[in-house]
C-alpha cells in the first residue's frame, strides 16, 4: 500500500503544471472531447507507465548493490530539484494536428510528450524502490489521472486558482524525503 500511494501522491503533485497537463488543457480547448481525451490519456497513461516501472524494477533487479540504491536515492533528490522548475509548452507542442478522433490524437500525443518526462523518470525510480511494477504503475498512472482529469474539465480556471508554485513546492519535497529515506535505510544497512 505504502507503494501505491507514494507512487500516486509523488506523481499527482508533480504533474501539476508539467507539460502534459499543459497538453490536457490544450487538447480539451482543442477538440472539445473530454471524454475522449481522458481515455487516451489513462491508456497512454497505463502503456507508458508501465514500461517504465518495468524498466525501473529490472534495472534494480540486476543491480543489487549499494551503490545502485545510492543512485536511486540520489535520483529522487534530483527530481525534487527538477521539479522546482516550472514546464511550458513549446509553439510546436501548443498546436494540436489531428489526424483521427480526439481519443486517438490524445493518446499518441500524450504518449510521446511523456517520454524522458519527470513523472515517467519518477516512475522508473519508484519503481527501482519499491520493486513493484504492477502497485507503481497503478499509483503512477491514479496520480496523473487525478492531476489531468481536472485539467481536462477545468482548464486554465485551475491554472488560476491553483497555486503552480505551491504545489511544486510539495512534490519536491515528496521527491526529497524520498531521497533522504532511502539514504537513511542504506546507511541504516551498512551500520
């Protein structure tokens, strides 16, 4: 459990404000399908989290060392500061093409934006930490539903209302302690 919800709040909070919610809210001002939109999102969502909290509980799996753990825990505390910097859309993100229906254009775009994305680093990493990739995924994947899915319906009213600041703020600390805790339980290992 603990994996699951650390994995939806780290992620909740980081994607506020991140380039895909910015995505959501150009897609739902775009093409007016919010339906259609959120489900792209989940199944995008699903794939490329999924893929991720693989990739990060292999990578674990073969390195076991104390120095792999560093890494991660090292990791964790690079995302907190990462996430202190606030996303913007480039021109060329901000221009919606559609070639198909709105779920089709949705889950393709968010697919590919989220590649290399801070949430989908969080999730290998998550996933390195807790050895899970079934409970991180499904945390990861509540986490940005729960961020997008206003987003989708809501749009720039919660870009006003919301501070961005603030809630960065708290997902780099949420990144921080999960940095520091991991550094505690290796030194806790070793001594």
């Amino acid at each position: 459990m603990e994996a699951f919800l650390s994995s939806t709040a780290v992620v909740a909070l980081a994607e506020v404000g991140d380039k895909t919610m910015l995505l959501a809210i150009v897609l739902a001002a775009r093409l007016r399908a919010p339906w259609a939109i959120l489900a792209g999102i989940l199944v995008a969502t699903i794939a490329n989290h999924a893929l991720a909290a693989l990739v990060g509980q292999q990578v674990a799996g073969l390195l076991q060392a104390p120095w792999f753990r560093v890494a991660v825990a090292l990791g964790f505390i690079a995302m907190a500061a990462w996430t202190l910097v606030p996303d913007k859309l480039d021109e060329d993100d901000a221009t919606v093409r559609t070639a198909g229906s709105a779920f089709l254009t949705t889950l393709v775009s968010f697919f590919l934006v989220e590649m290399g994305d801070k949430t989908q680093i969080a999730t290998i990493a998550l996933a390195a930490h807790y050895q899970s990739v079934a409970t991180v995924a499904a945390g990861t994947t509540l986490g940005m539903m729960l961020a997008n899915g206003p987003a989708v319906f809501l749009g720039e009213a919660i870009e006003r209302r919301v501070s961005m600041k603030f809630t960065r703020s708290l997902a780099a600390l949420l990144f921080l302690v999960l940095g520091l805790w991991q550094l505690a339980e290796i030194a806790d290992g070793l001594g």
